[in-house]
C-alpha cells in the first residue's frame, strides 16, 4: 500500500506501519507515539480517491513508561469516523492507535 505519514524532526519516536488485509481488502494503519508529548501526524494513502471511507480508530493509552495494566486502566477505546485518503491523527502521550478502513 503506498502511503507516507509527515513528521517532524521532533517526532522522530513516532513509528507507523501501513497494510492492506488482503481478504478484507481493509487499509490498516498503525501509529506509536513513544514520546511524552502529544503528536500530529499527516498520513496520505496515495490512492487517488477523494471519497470518504468508514474507519474504527483504536487508541491504547498510558499515562507513562513502565505502566501496568490494574483495573482496566489501559484498557482501549474505539472510536469511527468517515476519513479521506489524507487525513491528520492527533496521537496522545505513549500511545499505539489501530486505523481501519473500510
């Protein structure tokens, strides 16, 4: 899948991945935030569509390195939302986020 995310010098603890499930035809993308800062990324699929497509986001958050999971207090959230094919994802302090897209 061609796809770029933008990110500046400052965020070079930011690691993404991108892939296509290949039975799903799905666009999943990954982002890591291993930074104590919150960060904006701008990802581009290159795909050539202008059209919306439906997407879950998960986000898995902690609050600082070395933290354990008690009482569900990682546990993740999931959110949807409609995404172009170039978009902007806020990624909070030490985060993993899971986009799919239909």
């Amino acid at each position: 899948v061609p796809a770029a995310a933008q990110m500046a010098a400052e965020e070079k603890r930011v690691a993404h991945s991108v892939v296509r499930d290949s039975k799903t035809g799905d666009t999943i993308i990954k982002l890591v935030n291993c930074t104590n800062l919150p960060v904006e990324v701008s990802v581009n699929l290159n795909d050539g569509s202008q059209a919306l497509r439906q997407a879950s986001i998960t986000t898995l958050k902690g609050g600082k390195p070395g933290d354990v999971n008690k009482n569900d207090n990682l546990a993740p959230t999931t959110e949807t939302a409609e995404l172009a094919s170039s978009f902007t994802q806020q990624l909070k302090p030490y985060s993993f986020v899971i986009i799919r897209m239909k």
